[in-house]
C-alpha cells in the first residue's frame, strides 16, 4: 500500500520519457572525439524547436549500452550554437561501455595530428561503420542556468566538473558577438543579460585532460583575444606550487617556451598553466576589489569537500565588501 504511489510515480515517469523520446528526440551524430584521461566528447544534430539554457542537462540512452538505461549530462554547446554537445567522463560500467563502442566508429589519427580517435559523420558516409542511435530527454533546469542575472560570474570547475561550465563562457562570448554588426547569433533566451565579465578557474591532476579542455581555451582565446571578457586561469594540480623548488625547473622551461613561441607548454595554449590549488581567498578578494558593490555569480561544480569553503569565502567577503557574492554549487 505504502509504495503503491512511488511506484506508480516512477512507472509513469518511465512511461512519459519513452513516449517523449520515441522518434522526436532522435539525433545524428555528427562529431566524435575520445580523449585521454577516459573523456569522450560527442557532437549531436540539435532537434527543430529544441531550446535551452547554459547549464541545463540532458538524459541520454543509447540502446546498445542498454536499451532501458538513461544517464543524465550536461549539454556544453551555447544555446545559440547549431548543435549540442557533451563531454563525457567513462567511469562507470554504462559509461566504459558507451566509450567502447562509439571508439569502434572512430579512425587513428592522420599524419601530424594529435593521438586522437576520431569521427565525424562525413567521413562515416563512406564506411561501413556507423554511429550509434541516441535518444535524448530534456532539457532539465540546474543552477547554473540563471547566471545572466550577476554582473560577474566566478566558475570555478574541477576536472570534468567545468562542462556545466563551458556553455556559459560560450555563452557570454555569443552575447558579446550578438552585440556586434553583421553577426548572424540569435539569443534564444529572453532573459536580460546582465554579465560583462567572467573568471573562468579550472583544476585538474591530469595533464591529460588539457587535450579535451584545448578547443574551450583556444575558442575563447581567439573571439576575446584582448581578455576583457573572459579570463581563463588553468591549475594543473599534480604539480608542485610555484613556490616550492621542485617546480623551479618546470617553471624555467614552461616561461621560456611561452615567450619564444606564445604558447604555453603545458595546455598548448596562449593561457599560461598554474601549479598547485589557487589560494581561494586571494581570488575573492581580487574580485571584491576589481567589482566593487556589484553582485558575482559563484558557480562550482567539483569535489564535494571544496564546497564549504568557497561557501564561507561567499558569505565572508559579502558582509567585509561591498561586493555580493552568490555561491551556487552544480550536482554533478
């Protein structure tokens, strides 16, 4: 008796996603790219009258990993953009499998690019292989979505945790760029825009994962190439502080290659690579002072254990300045 209702609630939940998803939702695969550290990054064709917001997710269900499963993933393409876009982090039996076989569609790399596995959906027309068939359900809200509200946004993302992340930079860029004569973008989005500055800080232990995060930096680096907009700052955290000797010679190599090329050698970007955790406090009060009596939009998504200090860091520097930070942590 007393789980009659929680059953039903979740049978004909079941129920309305399958009808939902039954030919409406279907998309072709258009671009897909498996990195290391186990990231697999998929481009998919945006369904007509699809329409979402930076932030949002998706449910996913690919019926040869499983014909009755759906896992949720947060879109990271620009709602203005012709496509959506997720990057995947295959840690699980469902994901490890999603991998595998969407790896078998991809080809070796050519002759002087990256060790990628790669495939795109023009160079599947001619093969026997073919992309799996997805299915997809959404777009469902998160909190990240409200962010055009704050004059300034903190994303603070660690490892895979910045996809929620990378739509909003996008996003922002495409604001900018709408603003401009001749740019062919169209906000789908009626809320007023309110974001004229961003500071986009990513960490991760793996230098491996600057190969899936590279097109993020080189994008931004290329429409916001004077930084007035978006600053990016990269911590590759396995490494030693900058302070500590041990470091001295990574440092030496990494400032000599920068200036002689313009690239840094470590993301093999022009955004210089940070050792070590960033001393969260420093960032705060460097925004506090930059944006004074303006209201900044924190938004985390990563390890559960940085969540309360950048919690009590918010509310501290909001009553000691006249800045306002609002501090929203993504479930991821």
């Amino acid at each position: 008796m007393y789980l009659a209702i929680p059953v039903l609630l979740y049978a004909g939940e079941r129920l309305l996603r399958a009808l939902r998803s039954h030919g409406l939702t279907t998309v072709r695969i258009e671009k897909v790219a498996v990195y290391p550290g186990n990231v697999i990054a998929i481009h998919m064709s945006k369904p007509h009258g699809f329409r979402y917001k930076s932030g949002q997710y998706i449910y996913v269900n690919c019926g040869e990993v499983s014909p009755f499963e759906w896992h949720p993933f947060t879109i990271t393409s620009a709602p203005g953009d012709d496509y959506l876009s997720m990057h995947i982090r295959c840690r699980g039996d469902w994901t490890s499998k999603f991998r595998a076989i969407f790896s078998q569609s991809c080809r070796p790399p050519a002759m002087g690019q990256s060790g990628l596995l790669r495939a795109d959906f023009s160079s599947m027309e001619h093969n026997t292989k073919t992309f799996p068939k997805l299915l997809i359900d959404g777009p469902y809200g998160a909190p990240a979505q409200d962010f055009r509200k704050y004059d300034v946004l903190l994303l603070i993302g660690l490892g895979i945790g910045a996809t929620p992340l990378i739509s909003i930079v996008k996003d922002v860029l495409n604001n900018i760029q709408q603003k401009q004569p001749g740019h062919g973008y169209t906000d789908e989005d009626d809320a007023p825009f309110m974001t004229k500055k961003v500071y986009f800080y990513w960490c991760t232990r793996e230098e491996g994962s600057f190969e899936w995060f590279r097109g993020v930096m080189d994008e931004v680096a290329e429409r916001d190439a004077a930084g007035d907009v978006v600053e990016l700052h990269n911590h590759c955290t396995s490494v030693y502080e900058e302070g500590d000797a041990r470091s001295a010679m990574v440092l030496m190599l990494q400032a000599l290659h920068h200036a002689k090329s313009g690239v840094d050698v470590v993301s093999g970007t022009r955004v210089r690579t940070h050792f070590a955790r960033p001393c969260w406090r420093d960032v705060f009060k460097r925004v506090a002072c930059d944006h004074q009596g303006q209201r900044v939009g924190v938004f985390y998504c990563g390890d559960q254990k940085v969540t309360p200090e950048l919690r009590r860091l918010s509310q501290d520097f909001s009553h000691r300045t006249t800045t306002k930070f609002v501090f929203h942590k993504e479930n991821f």
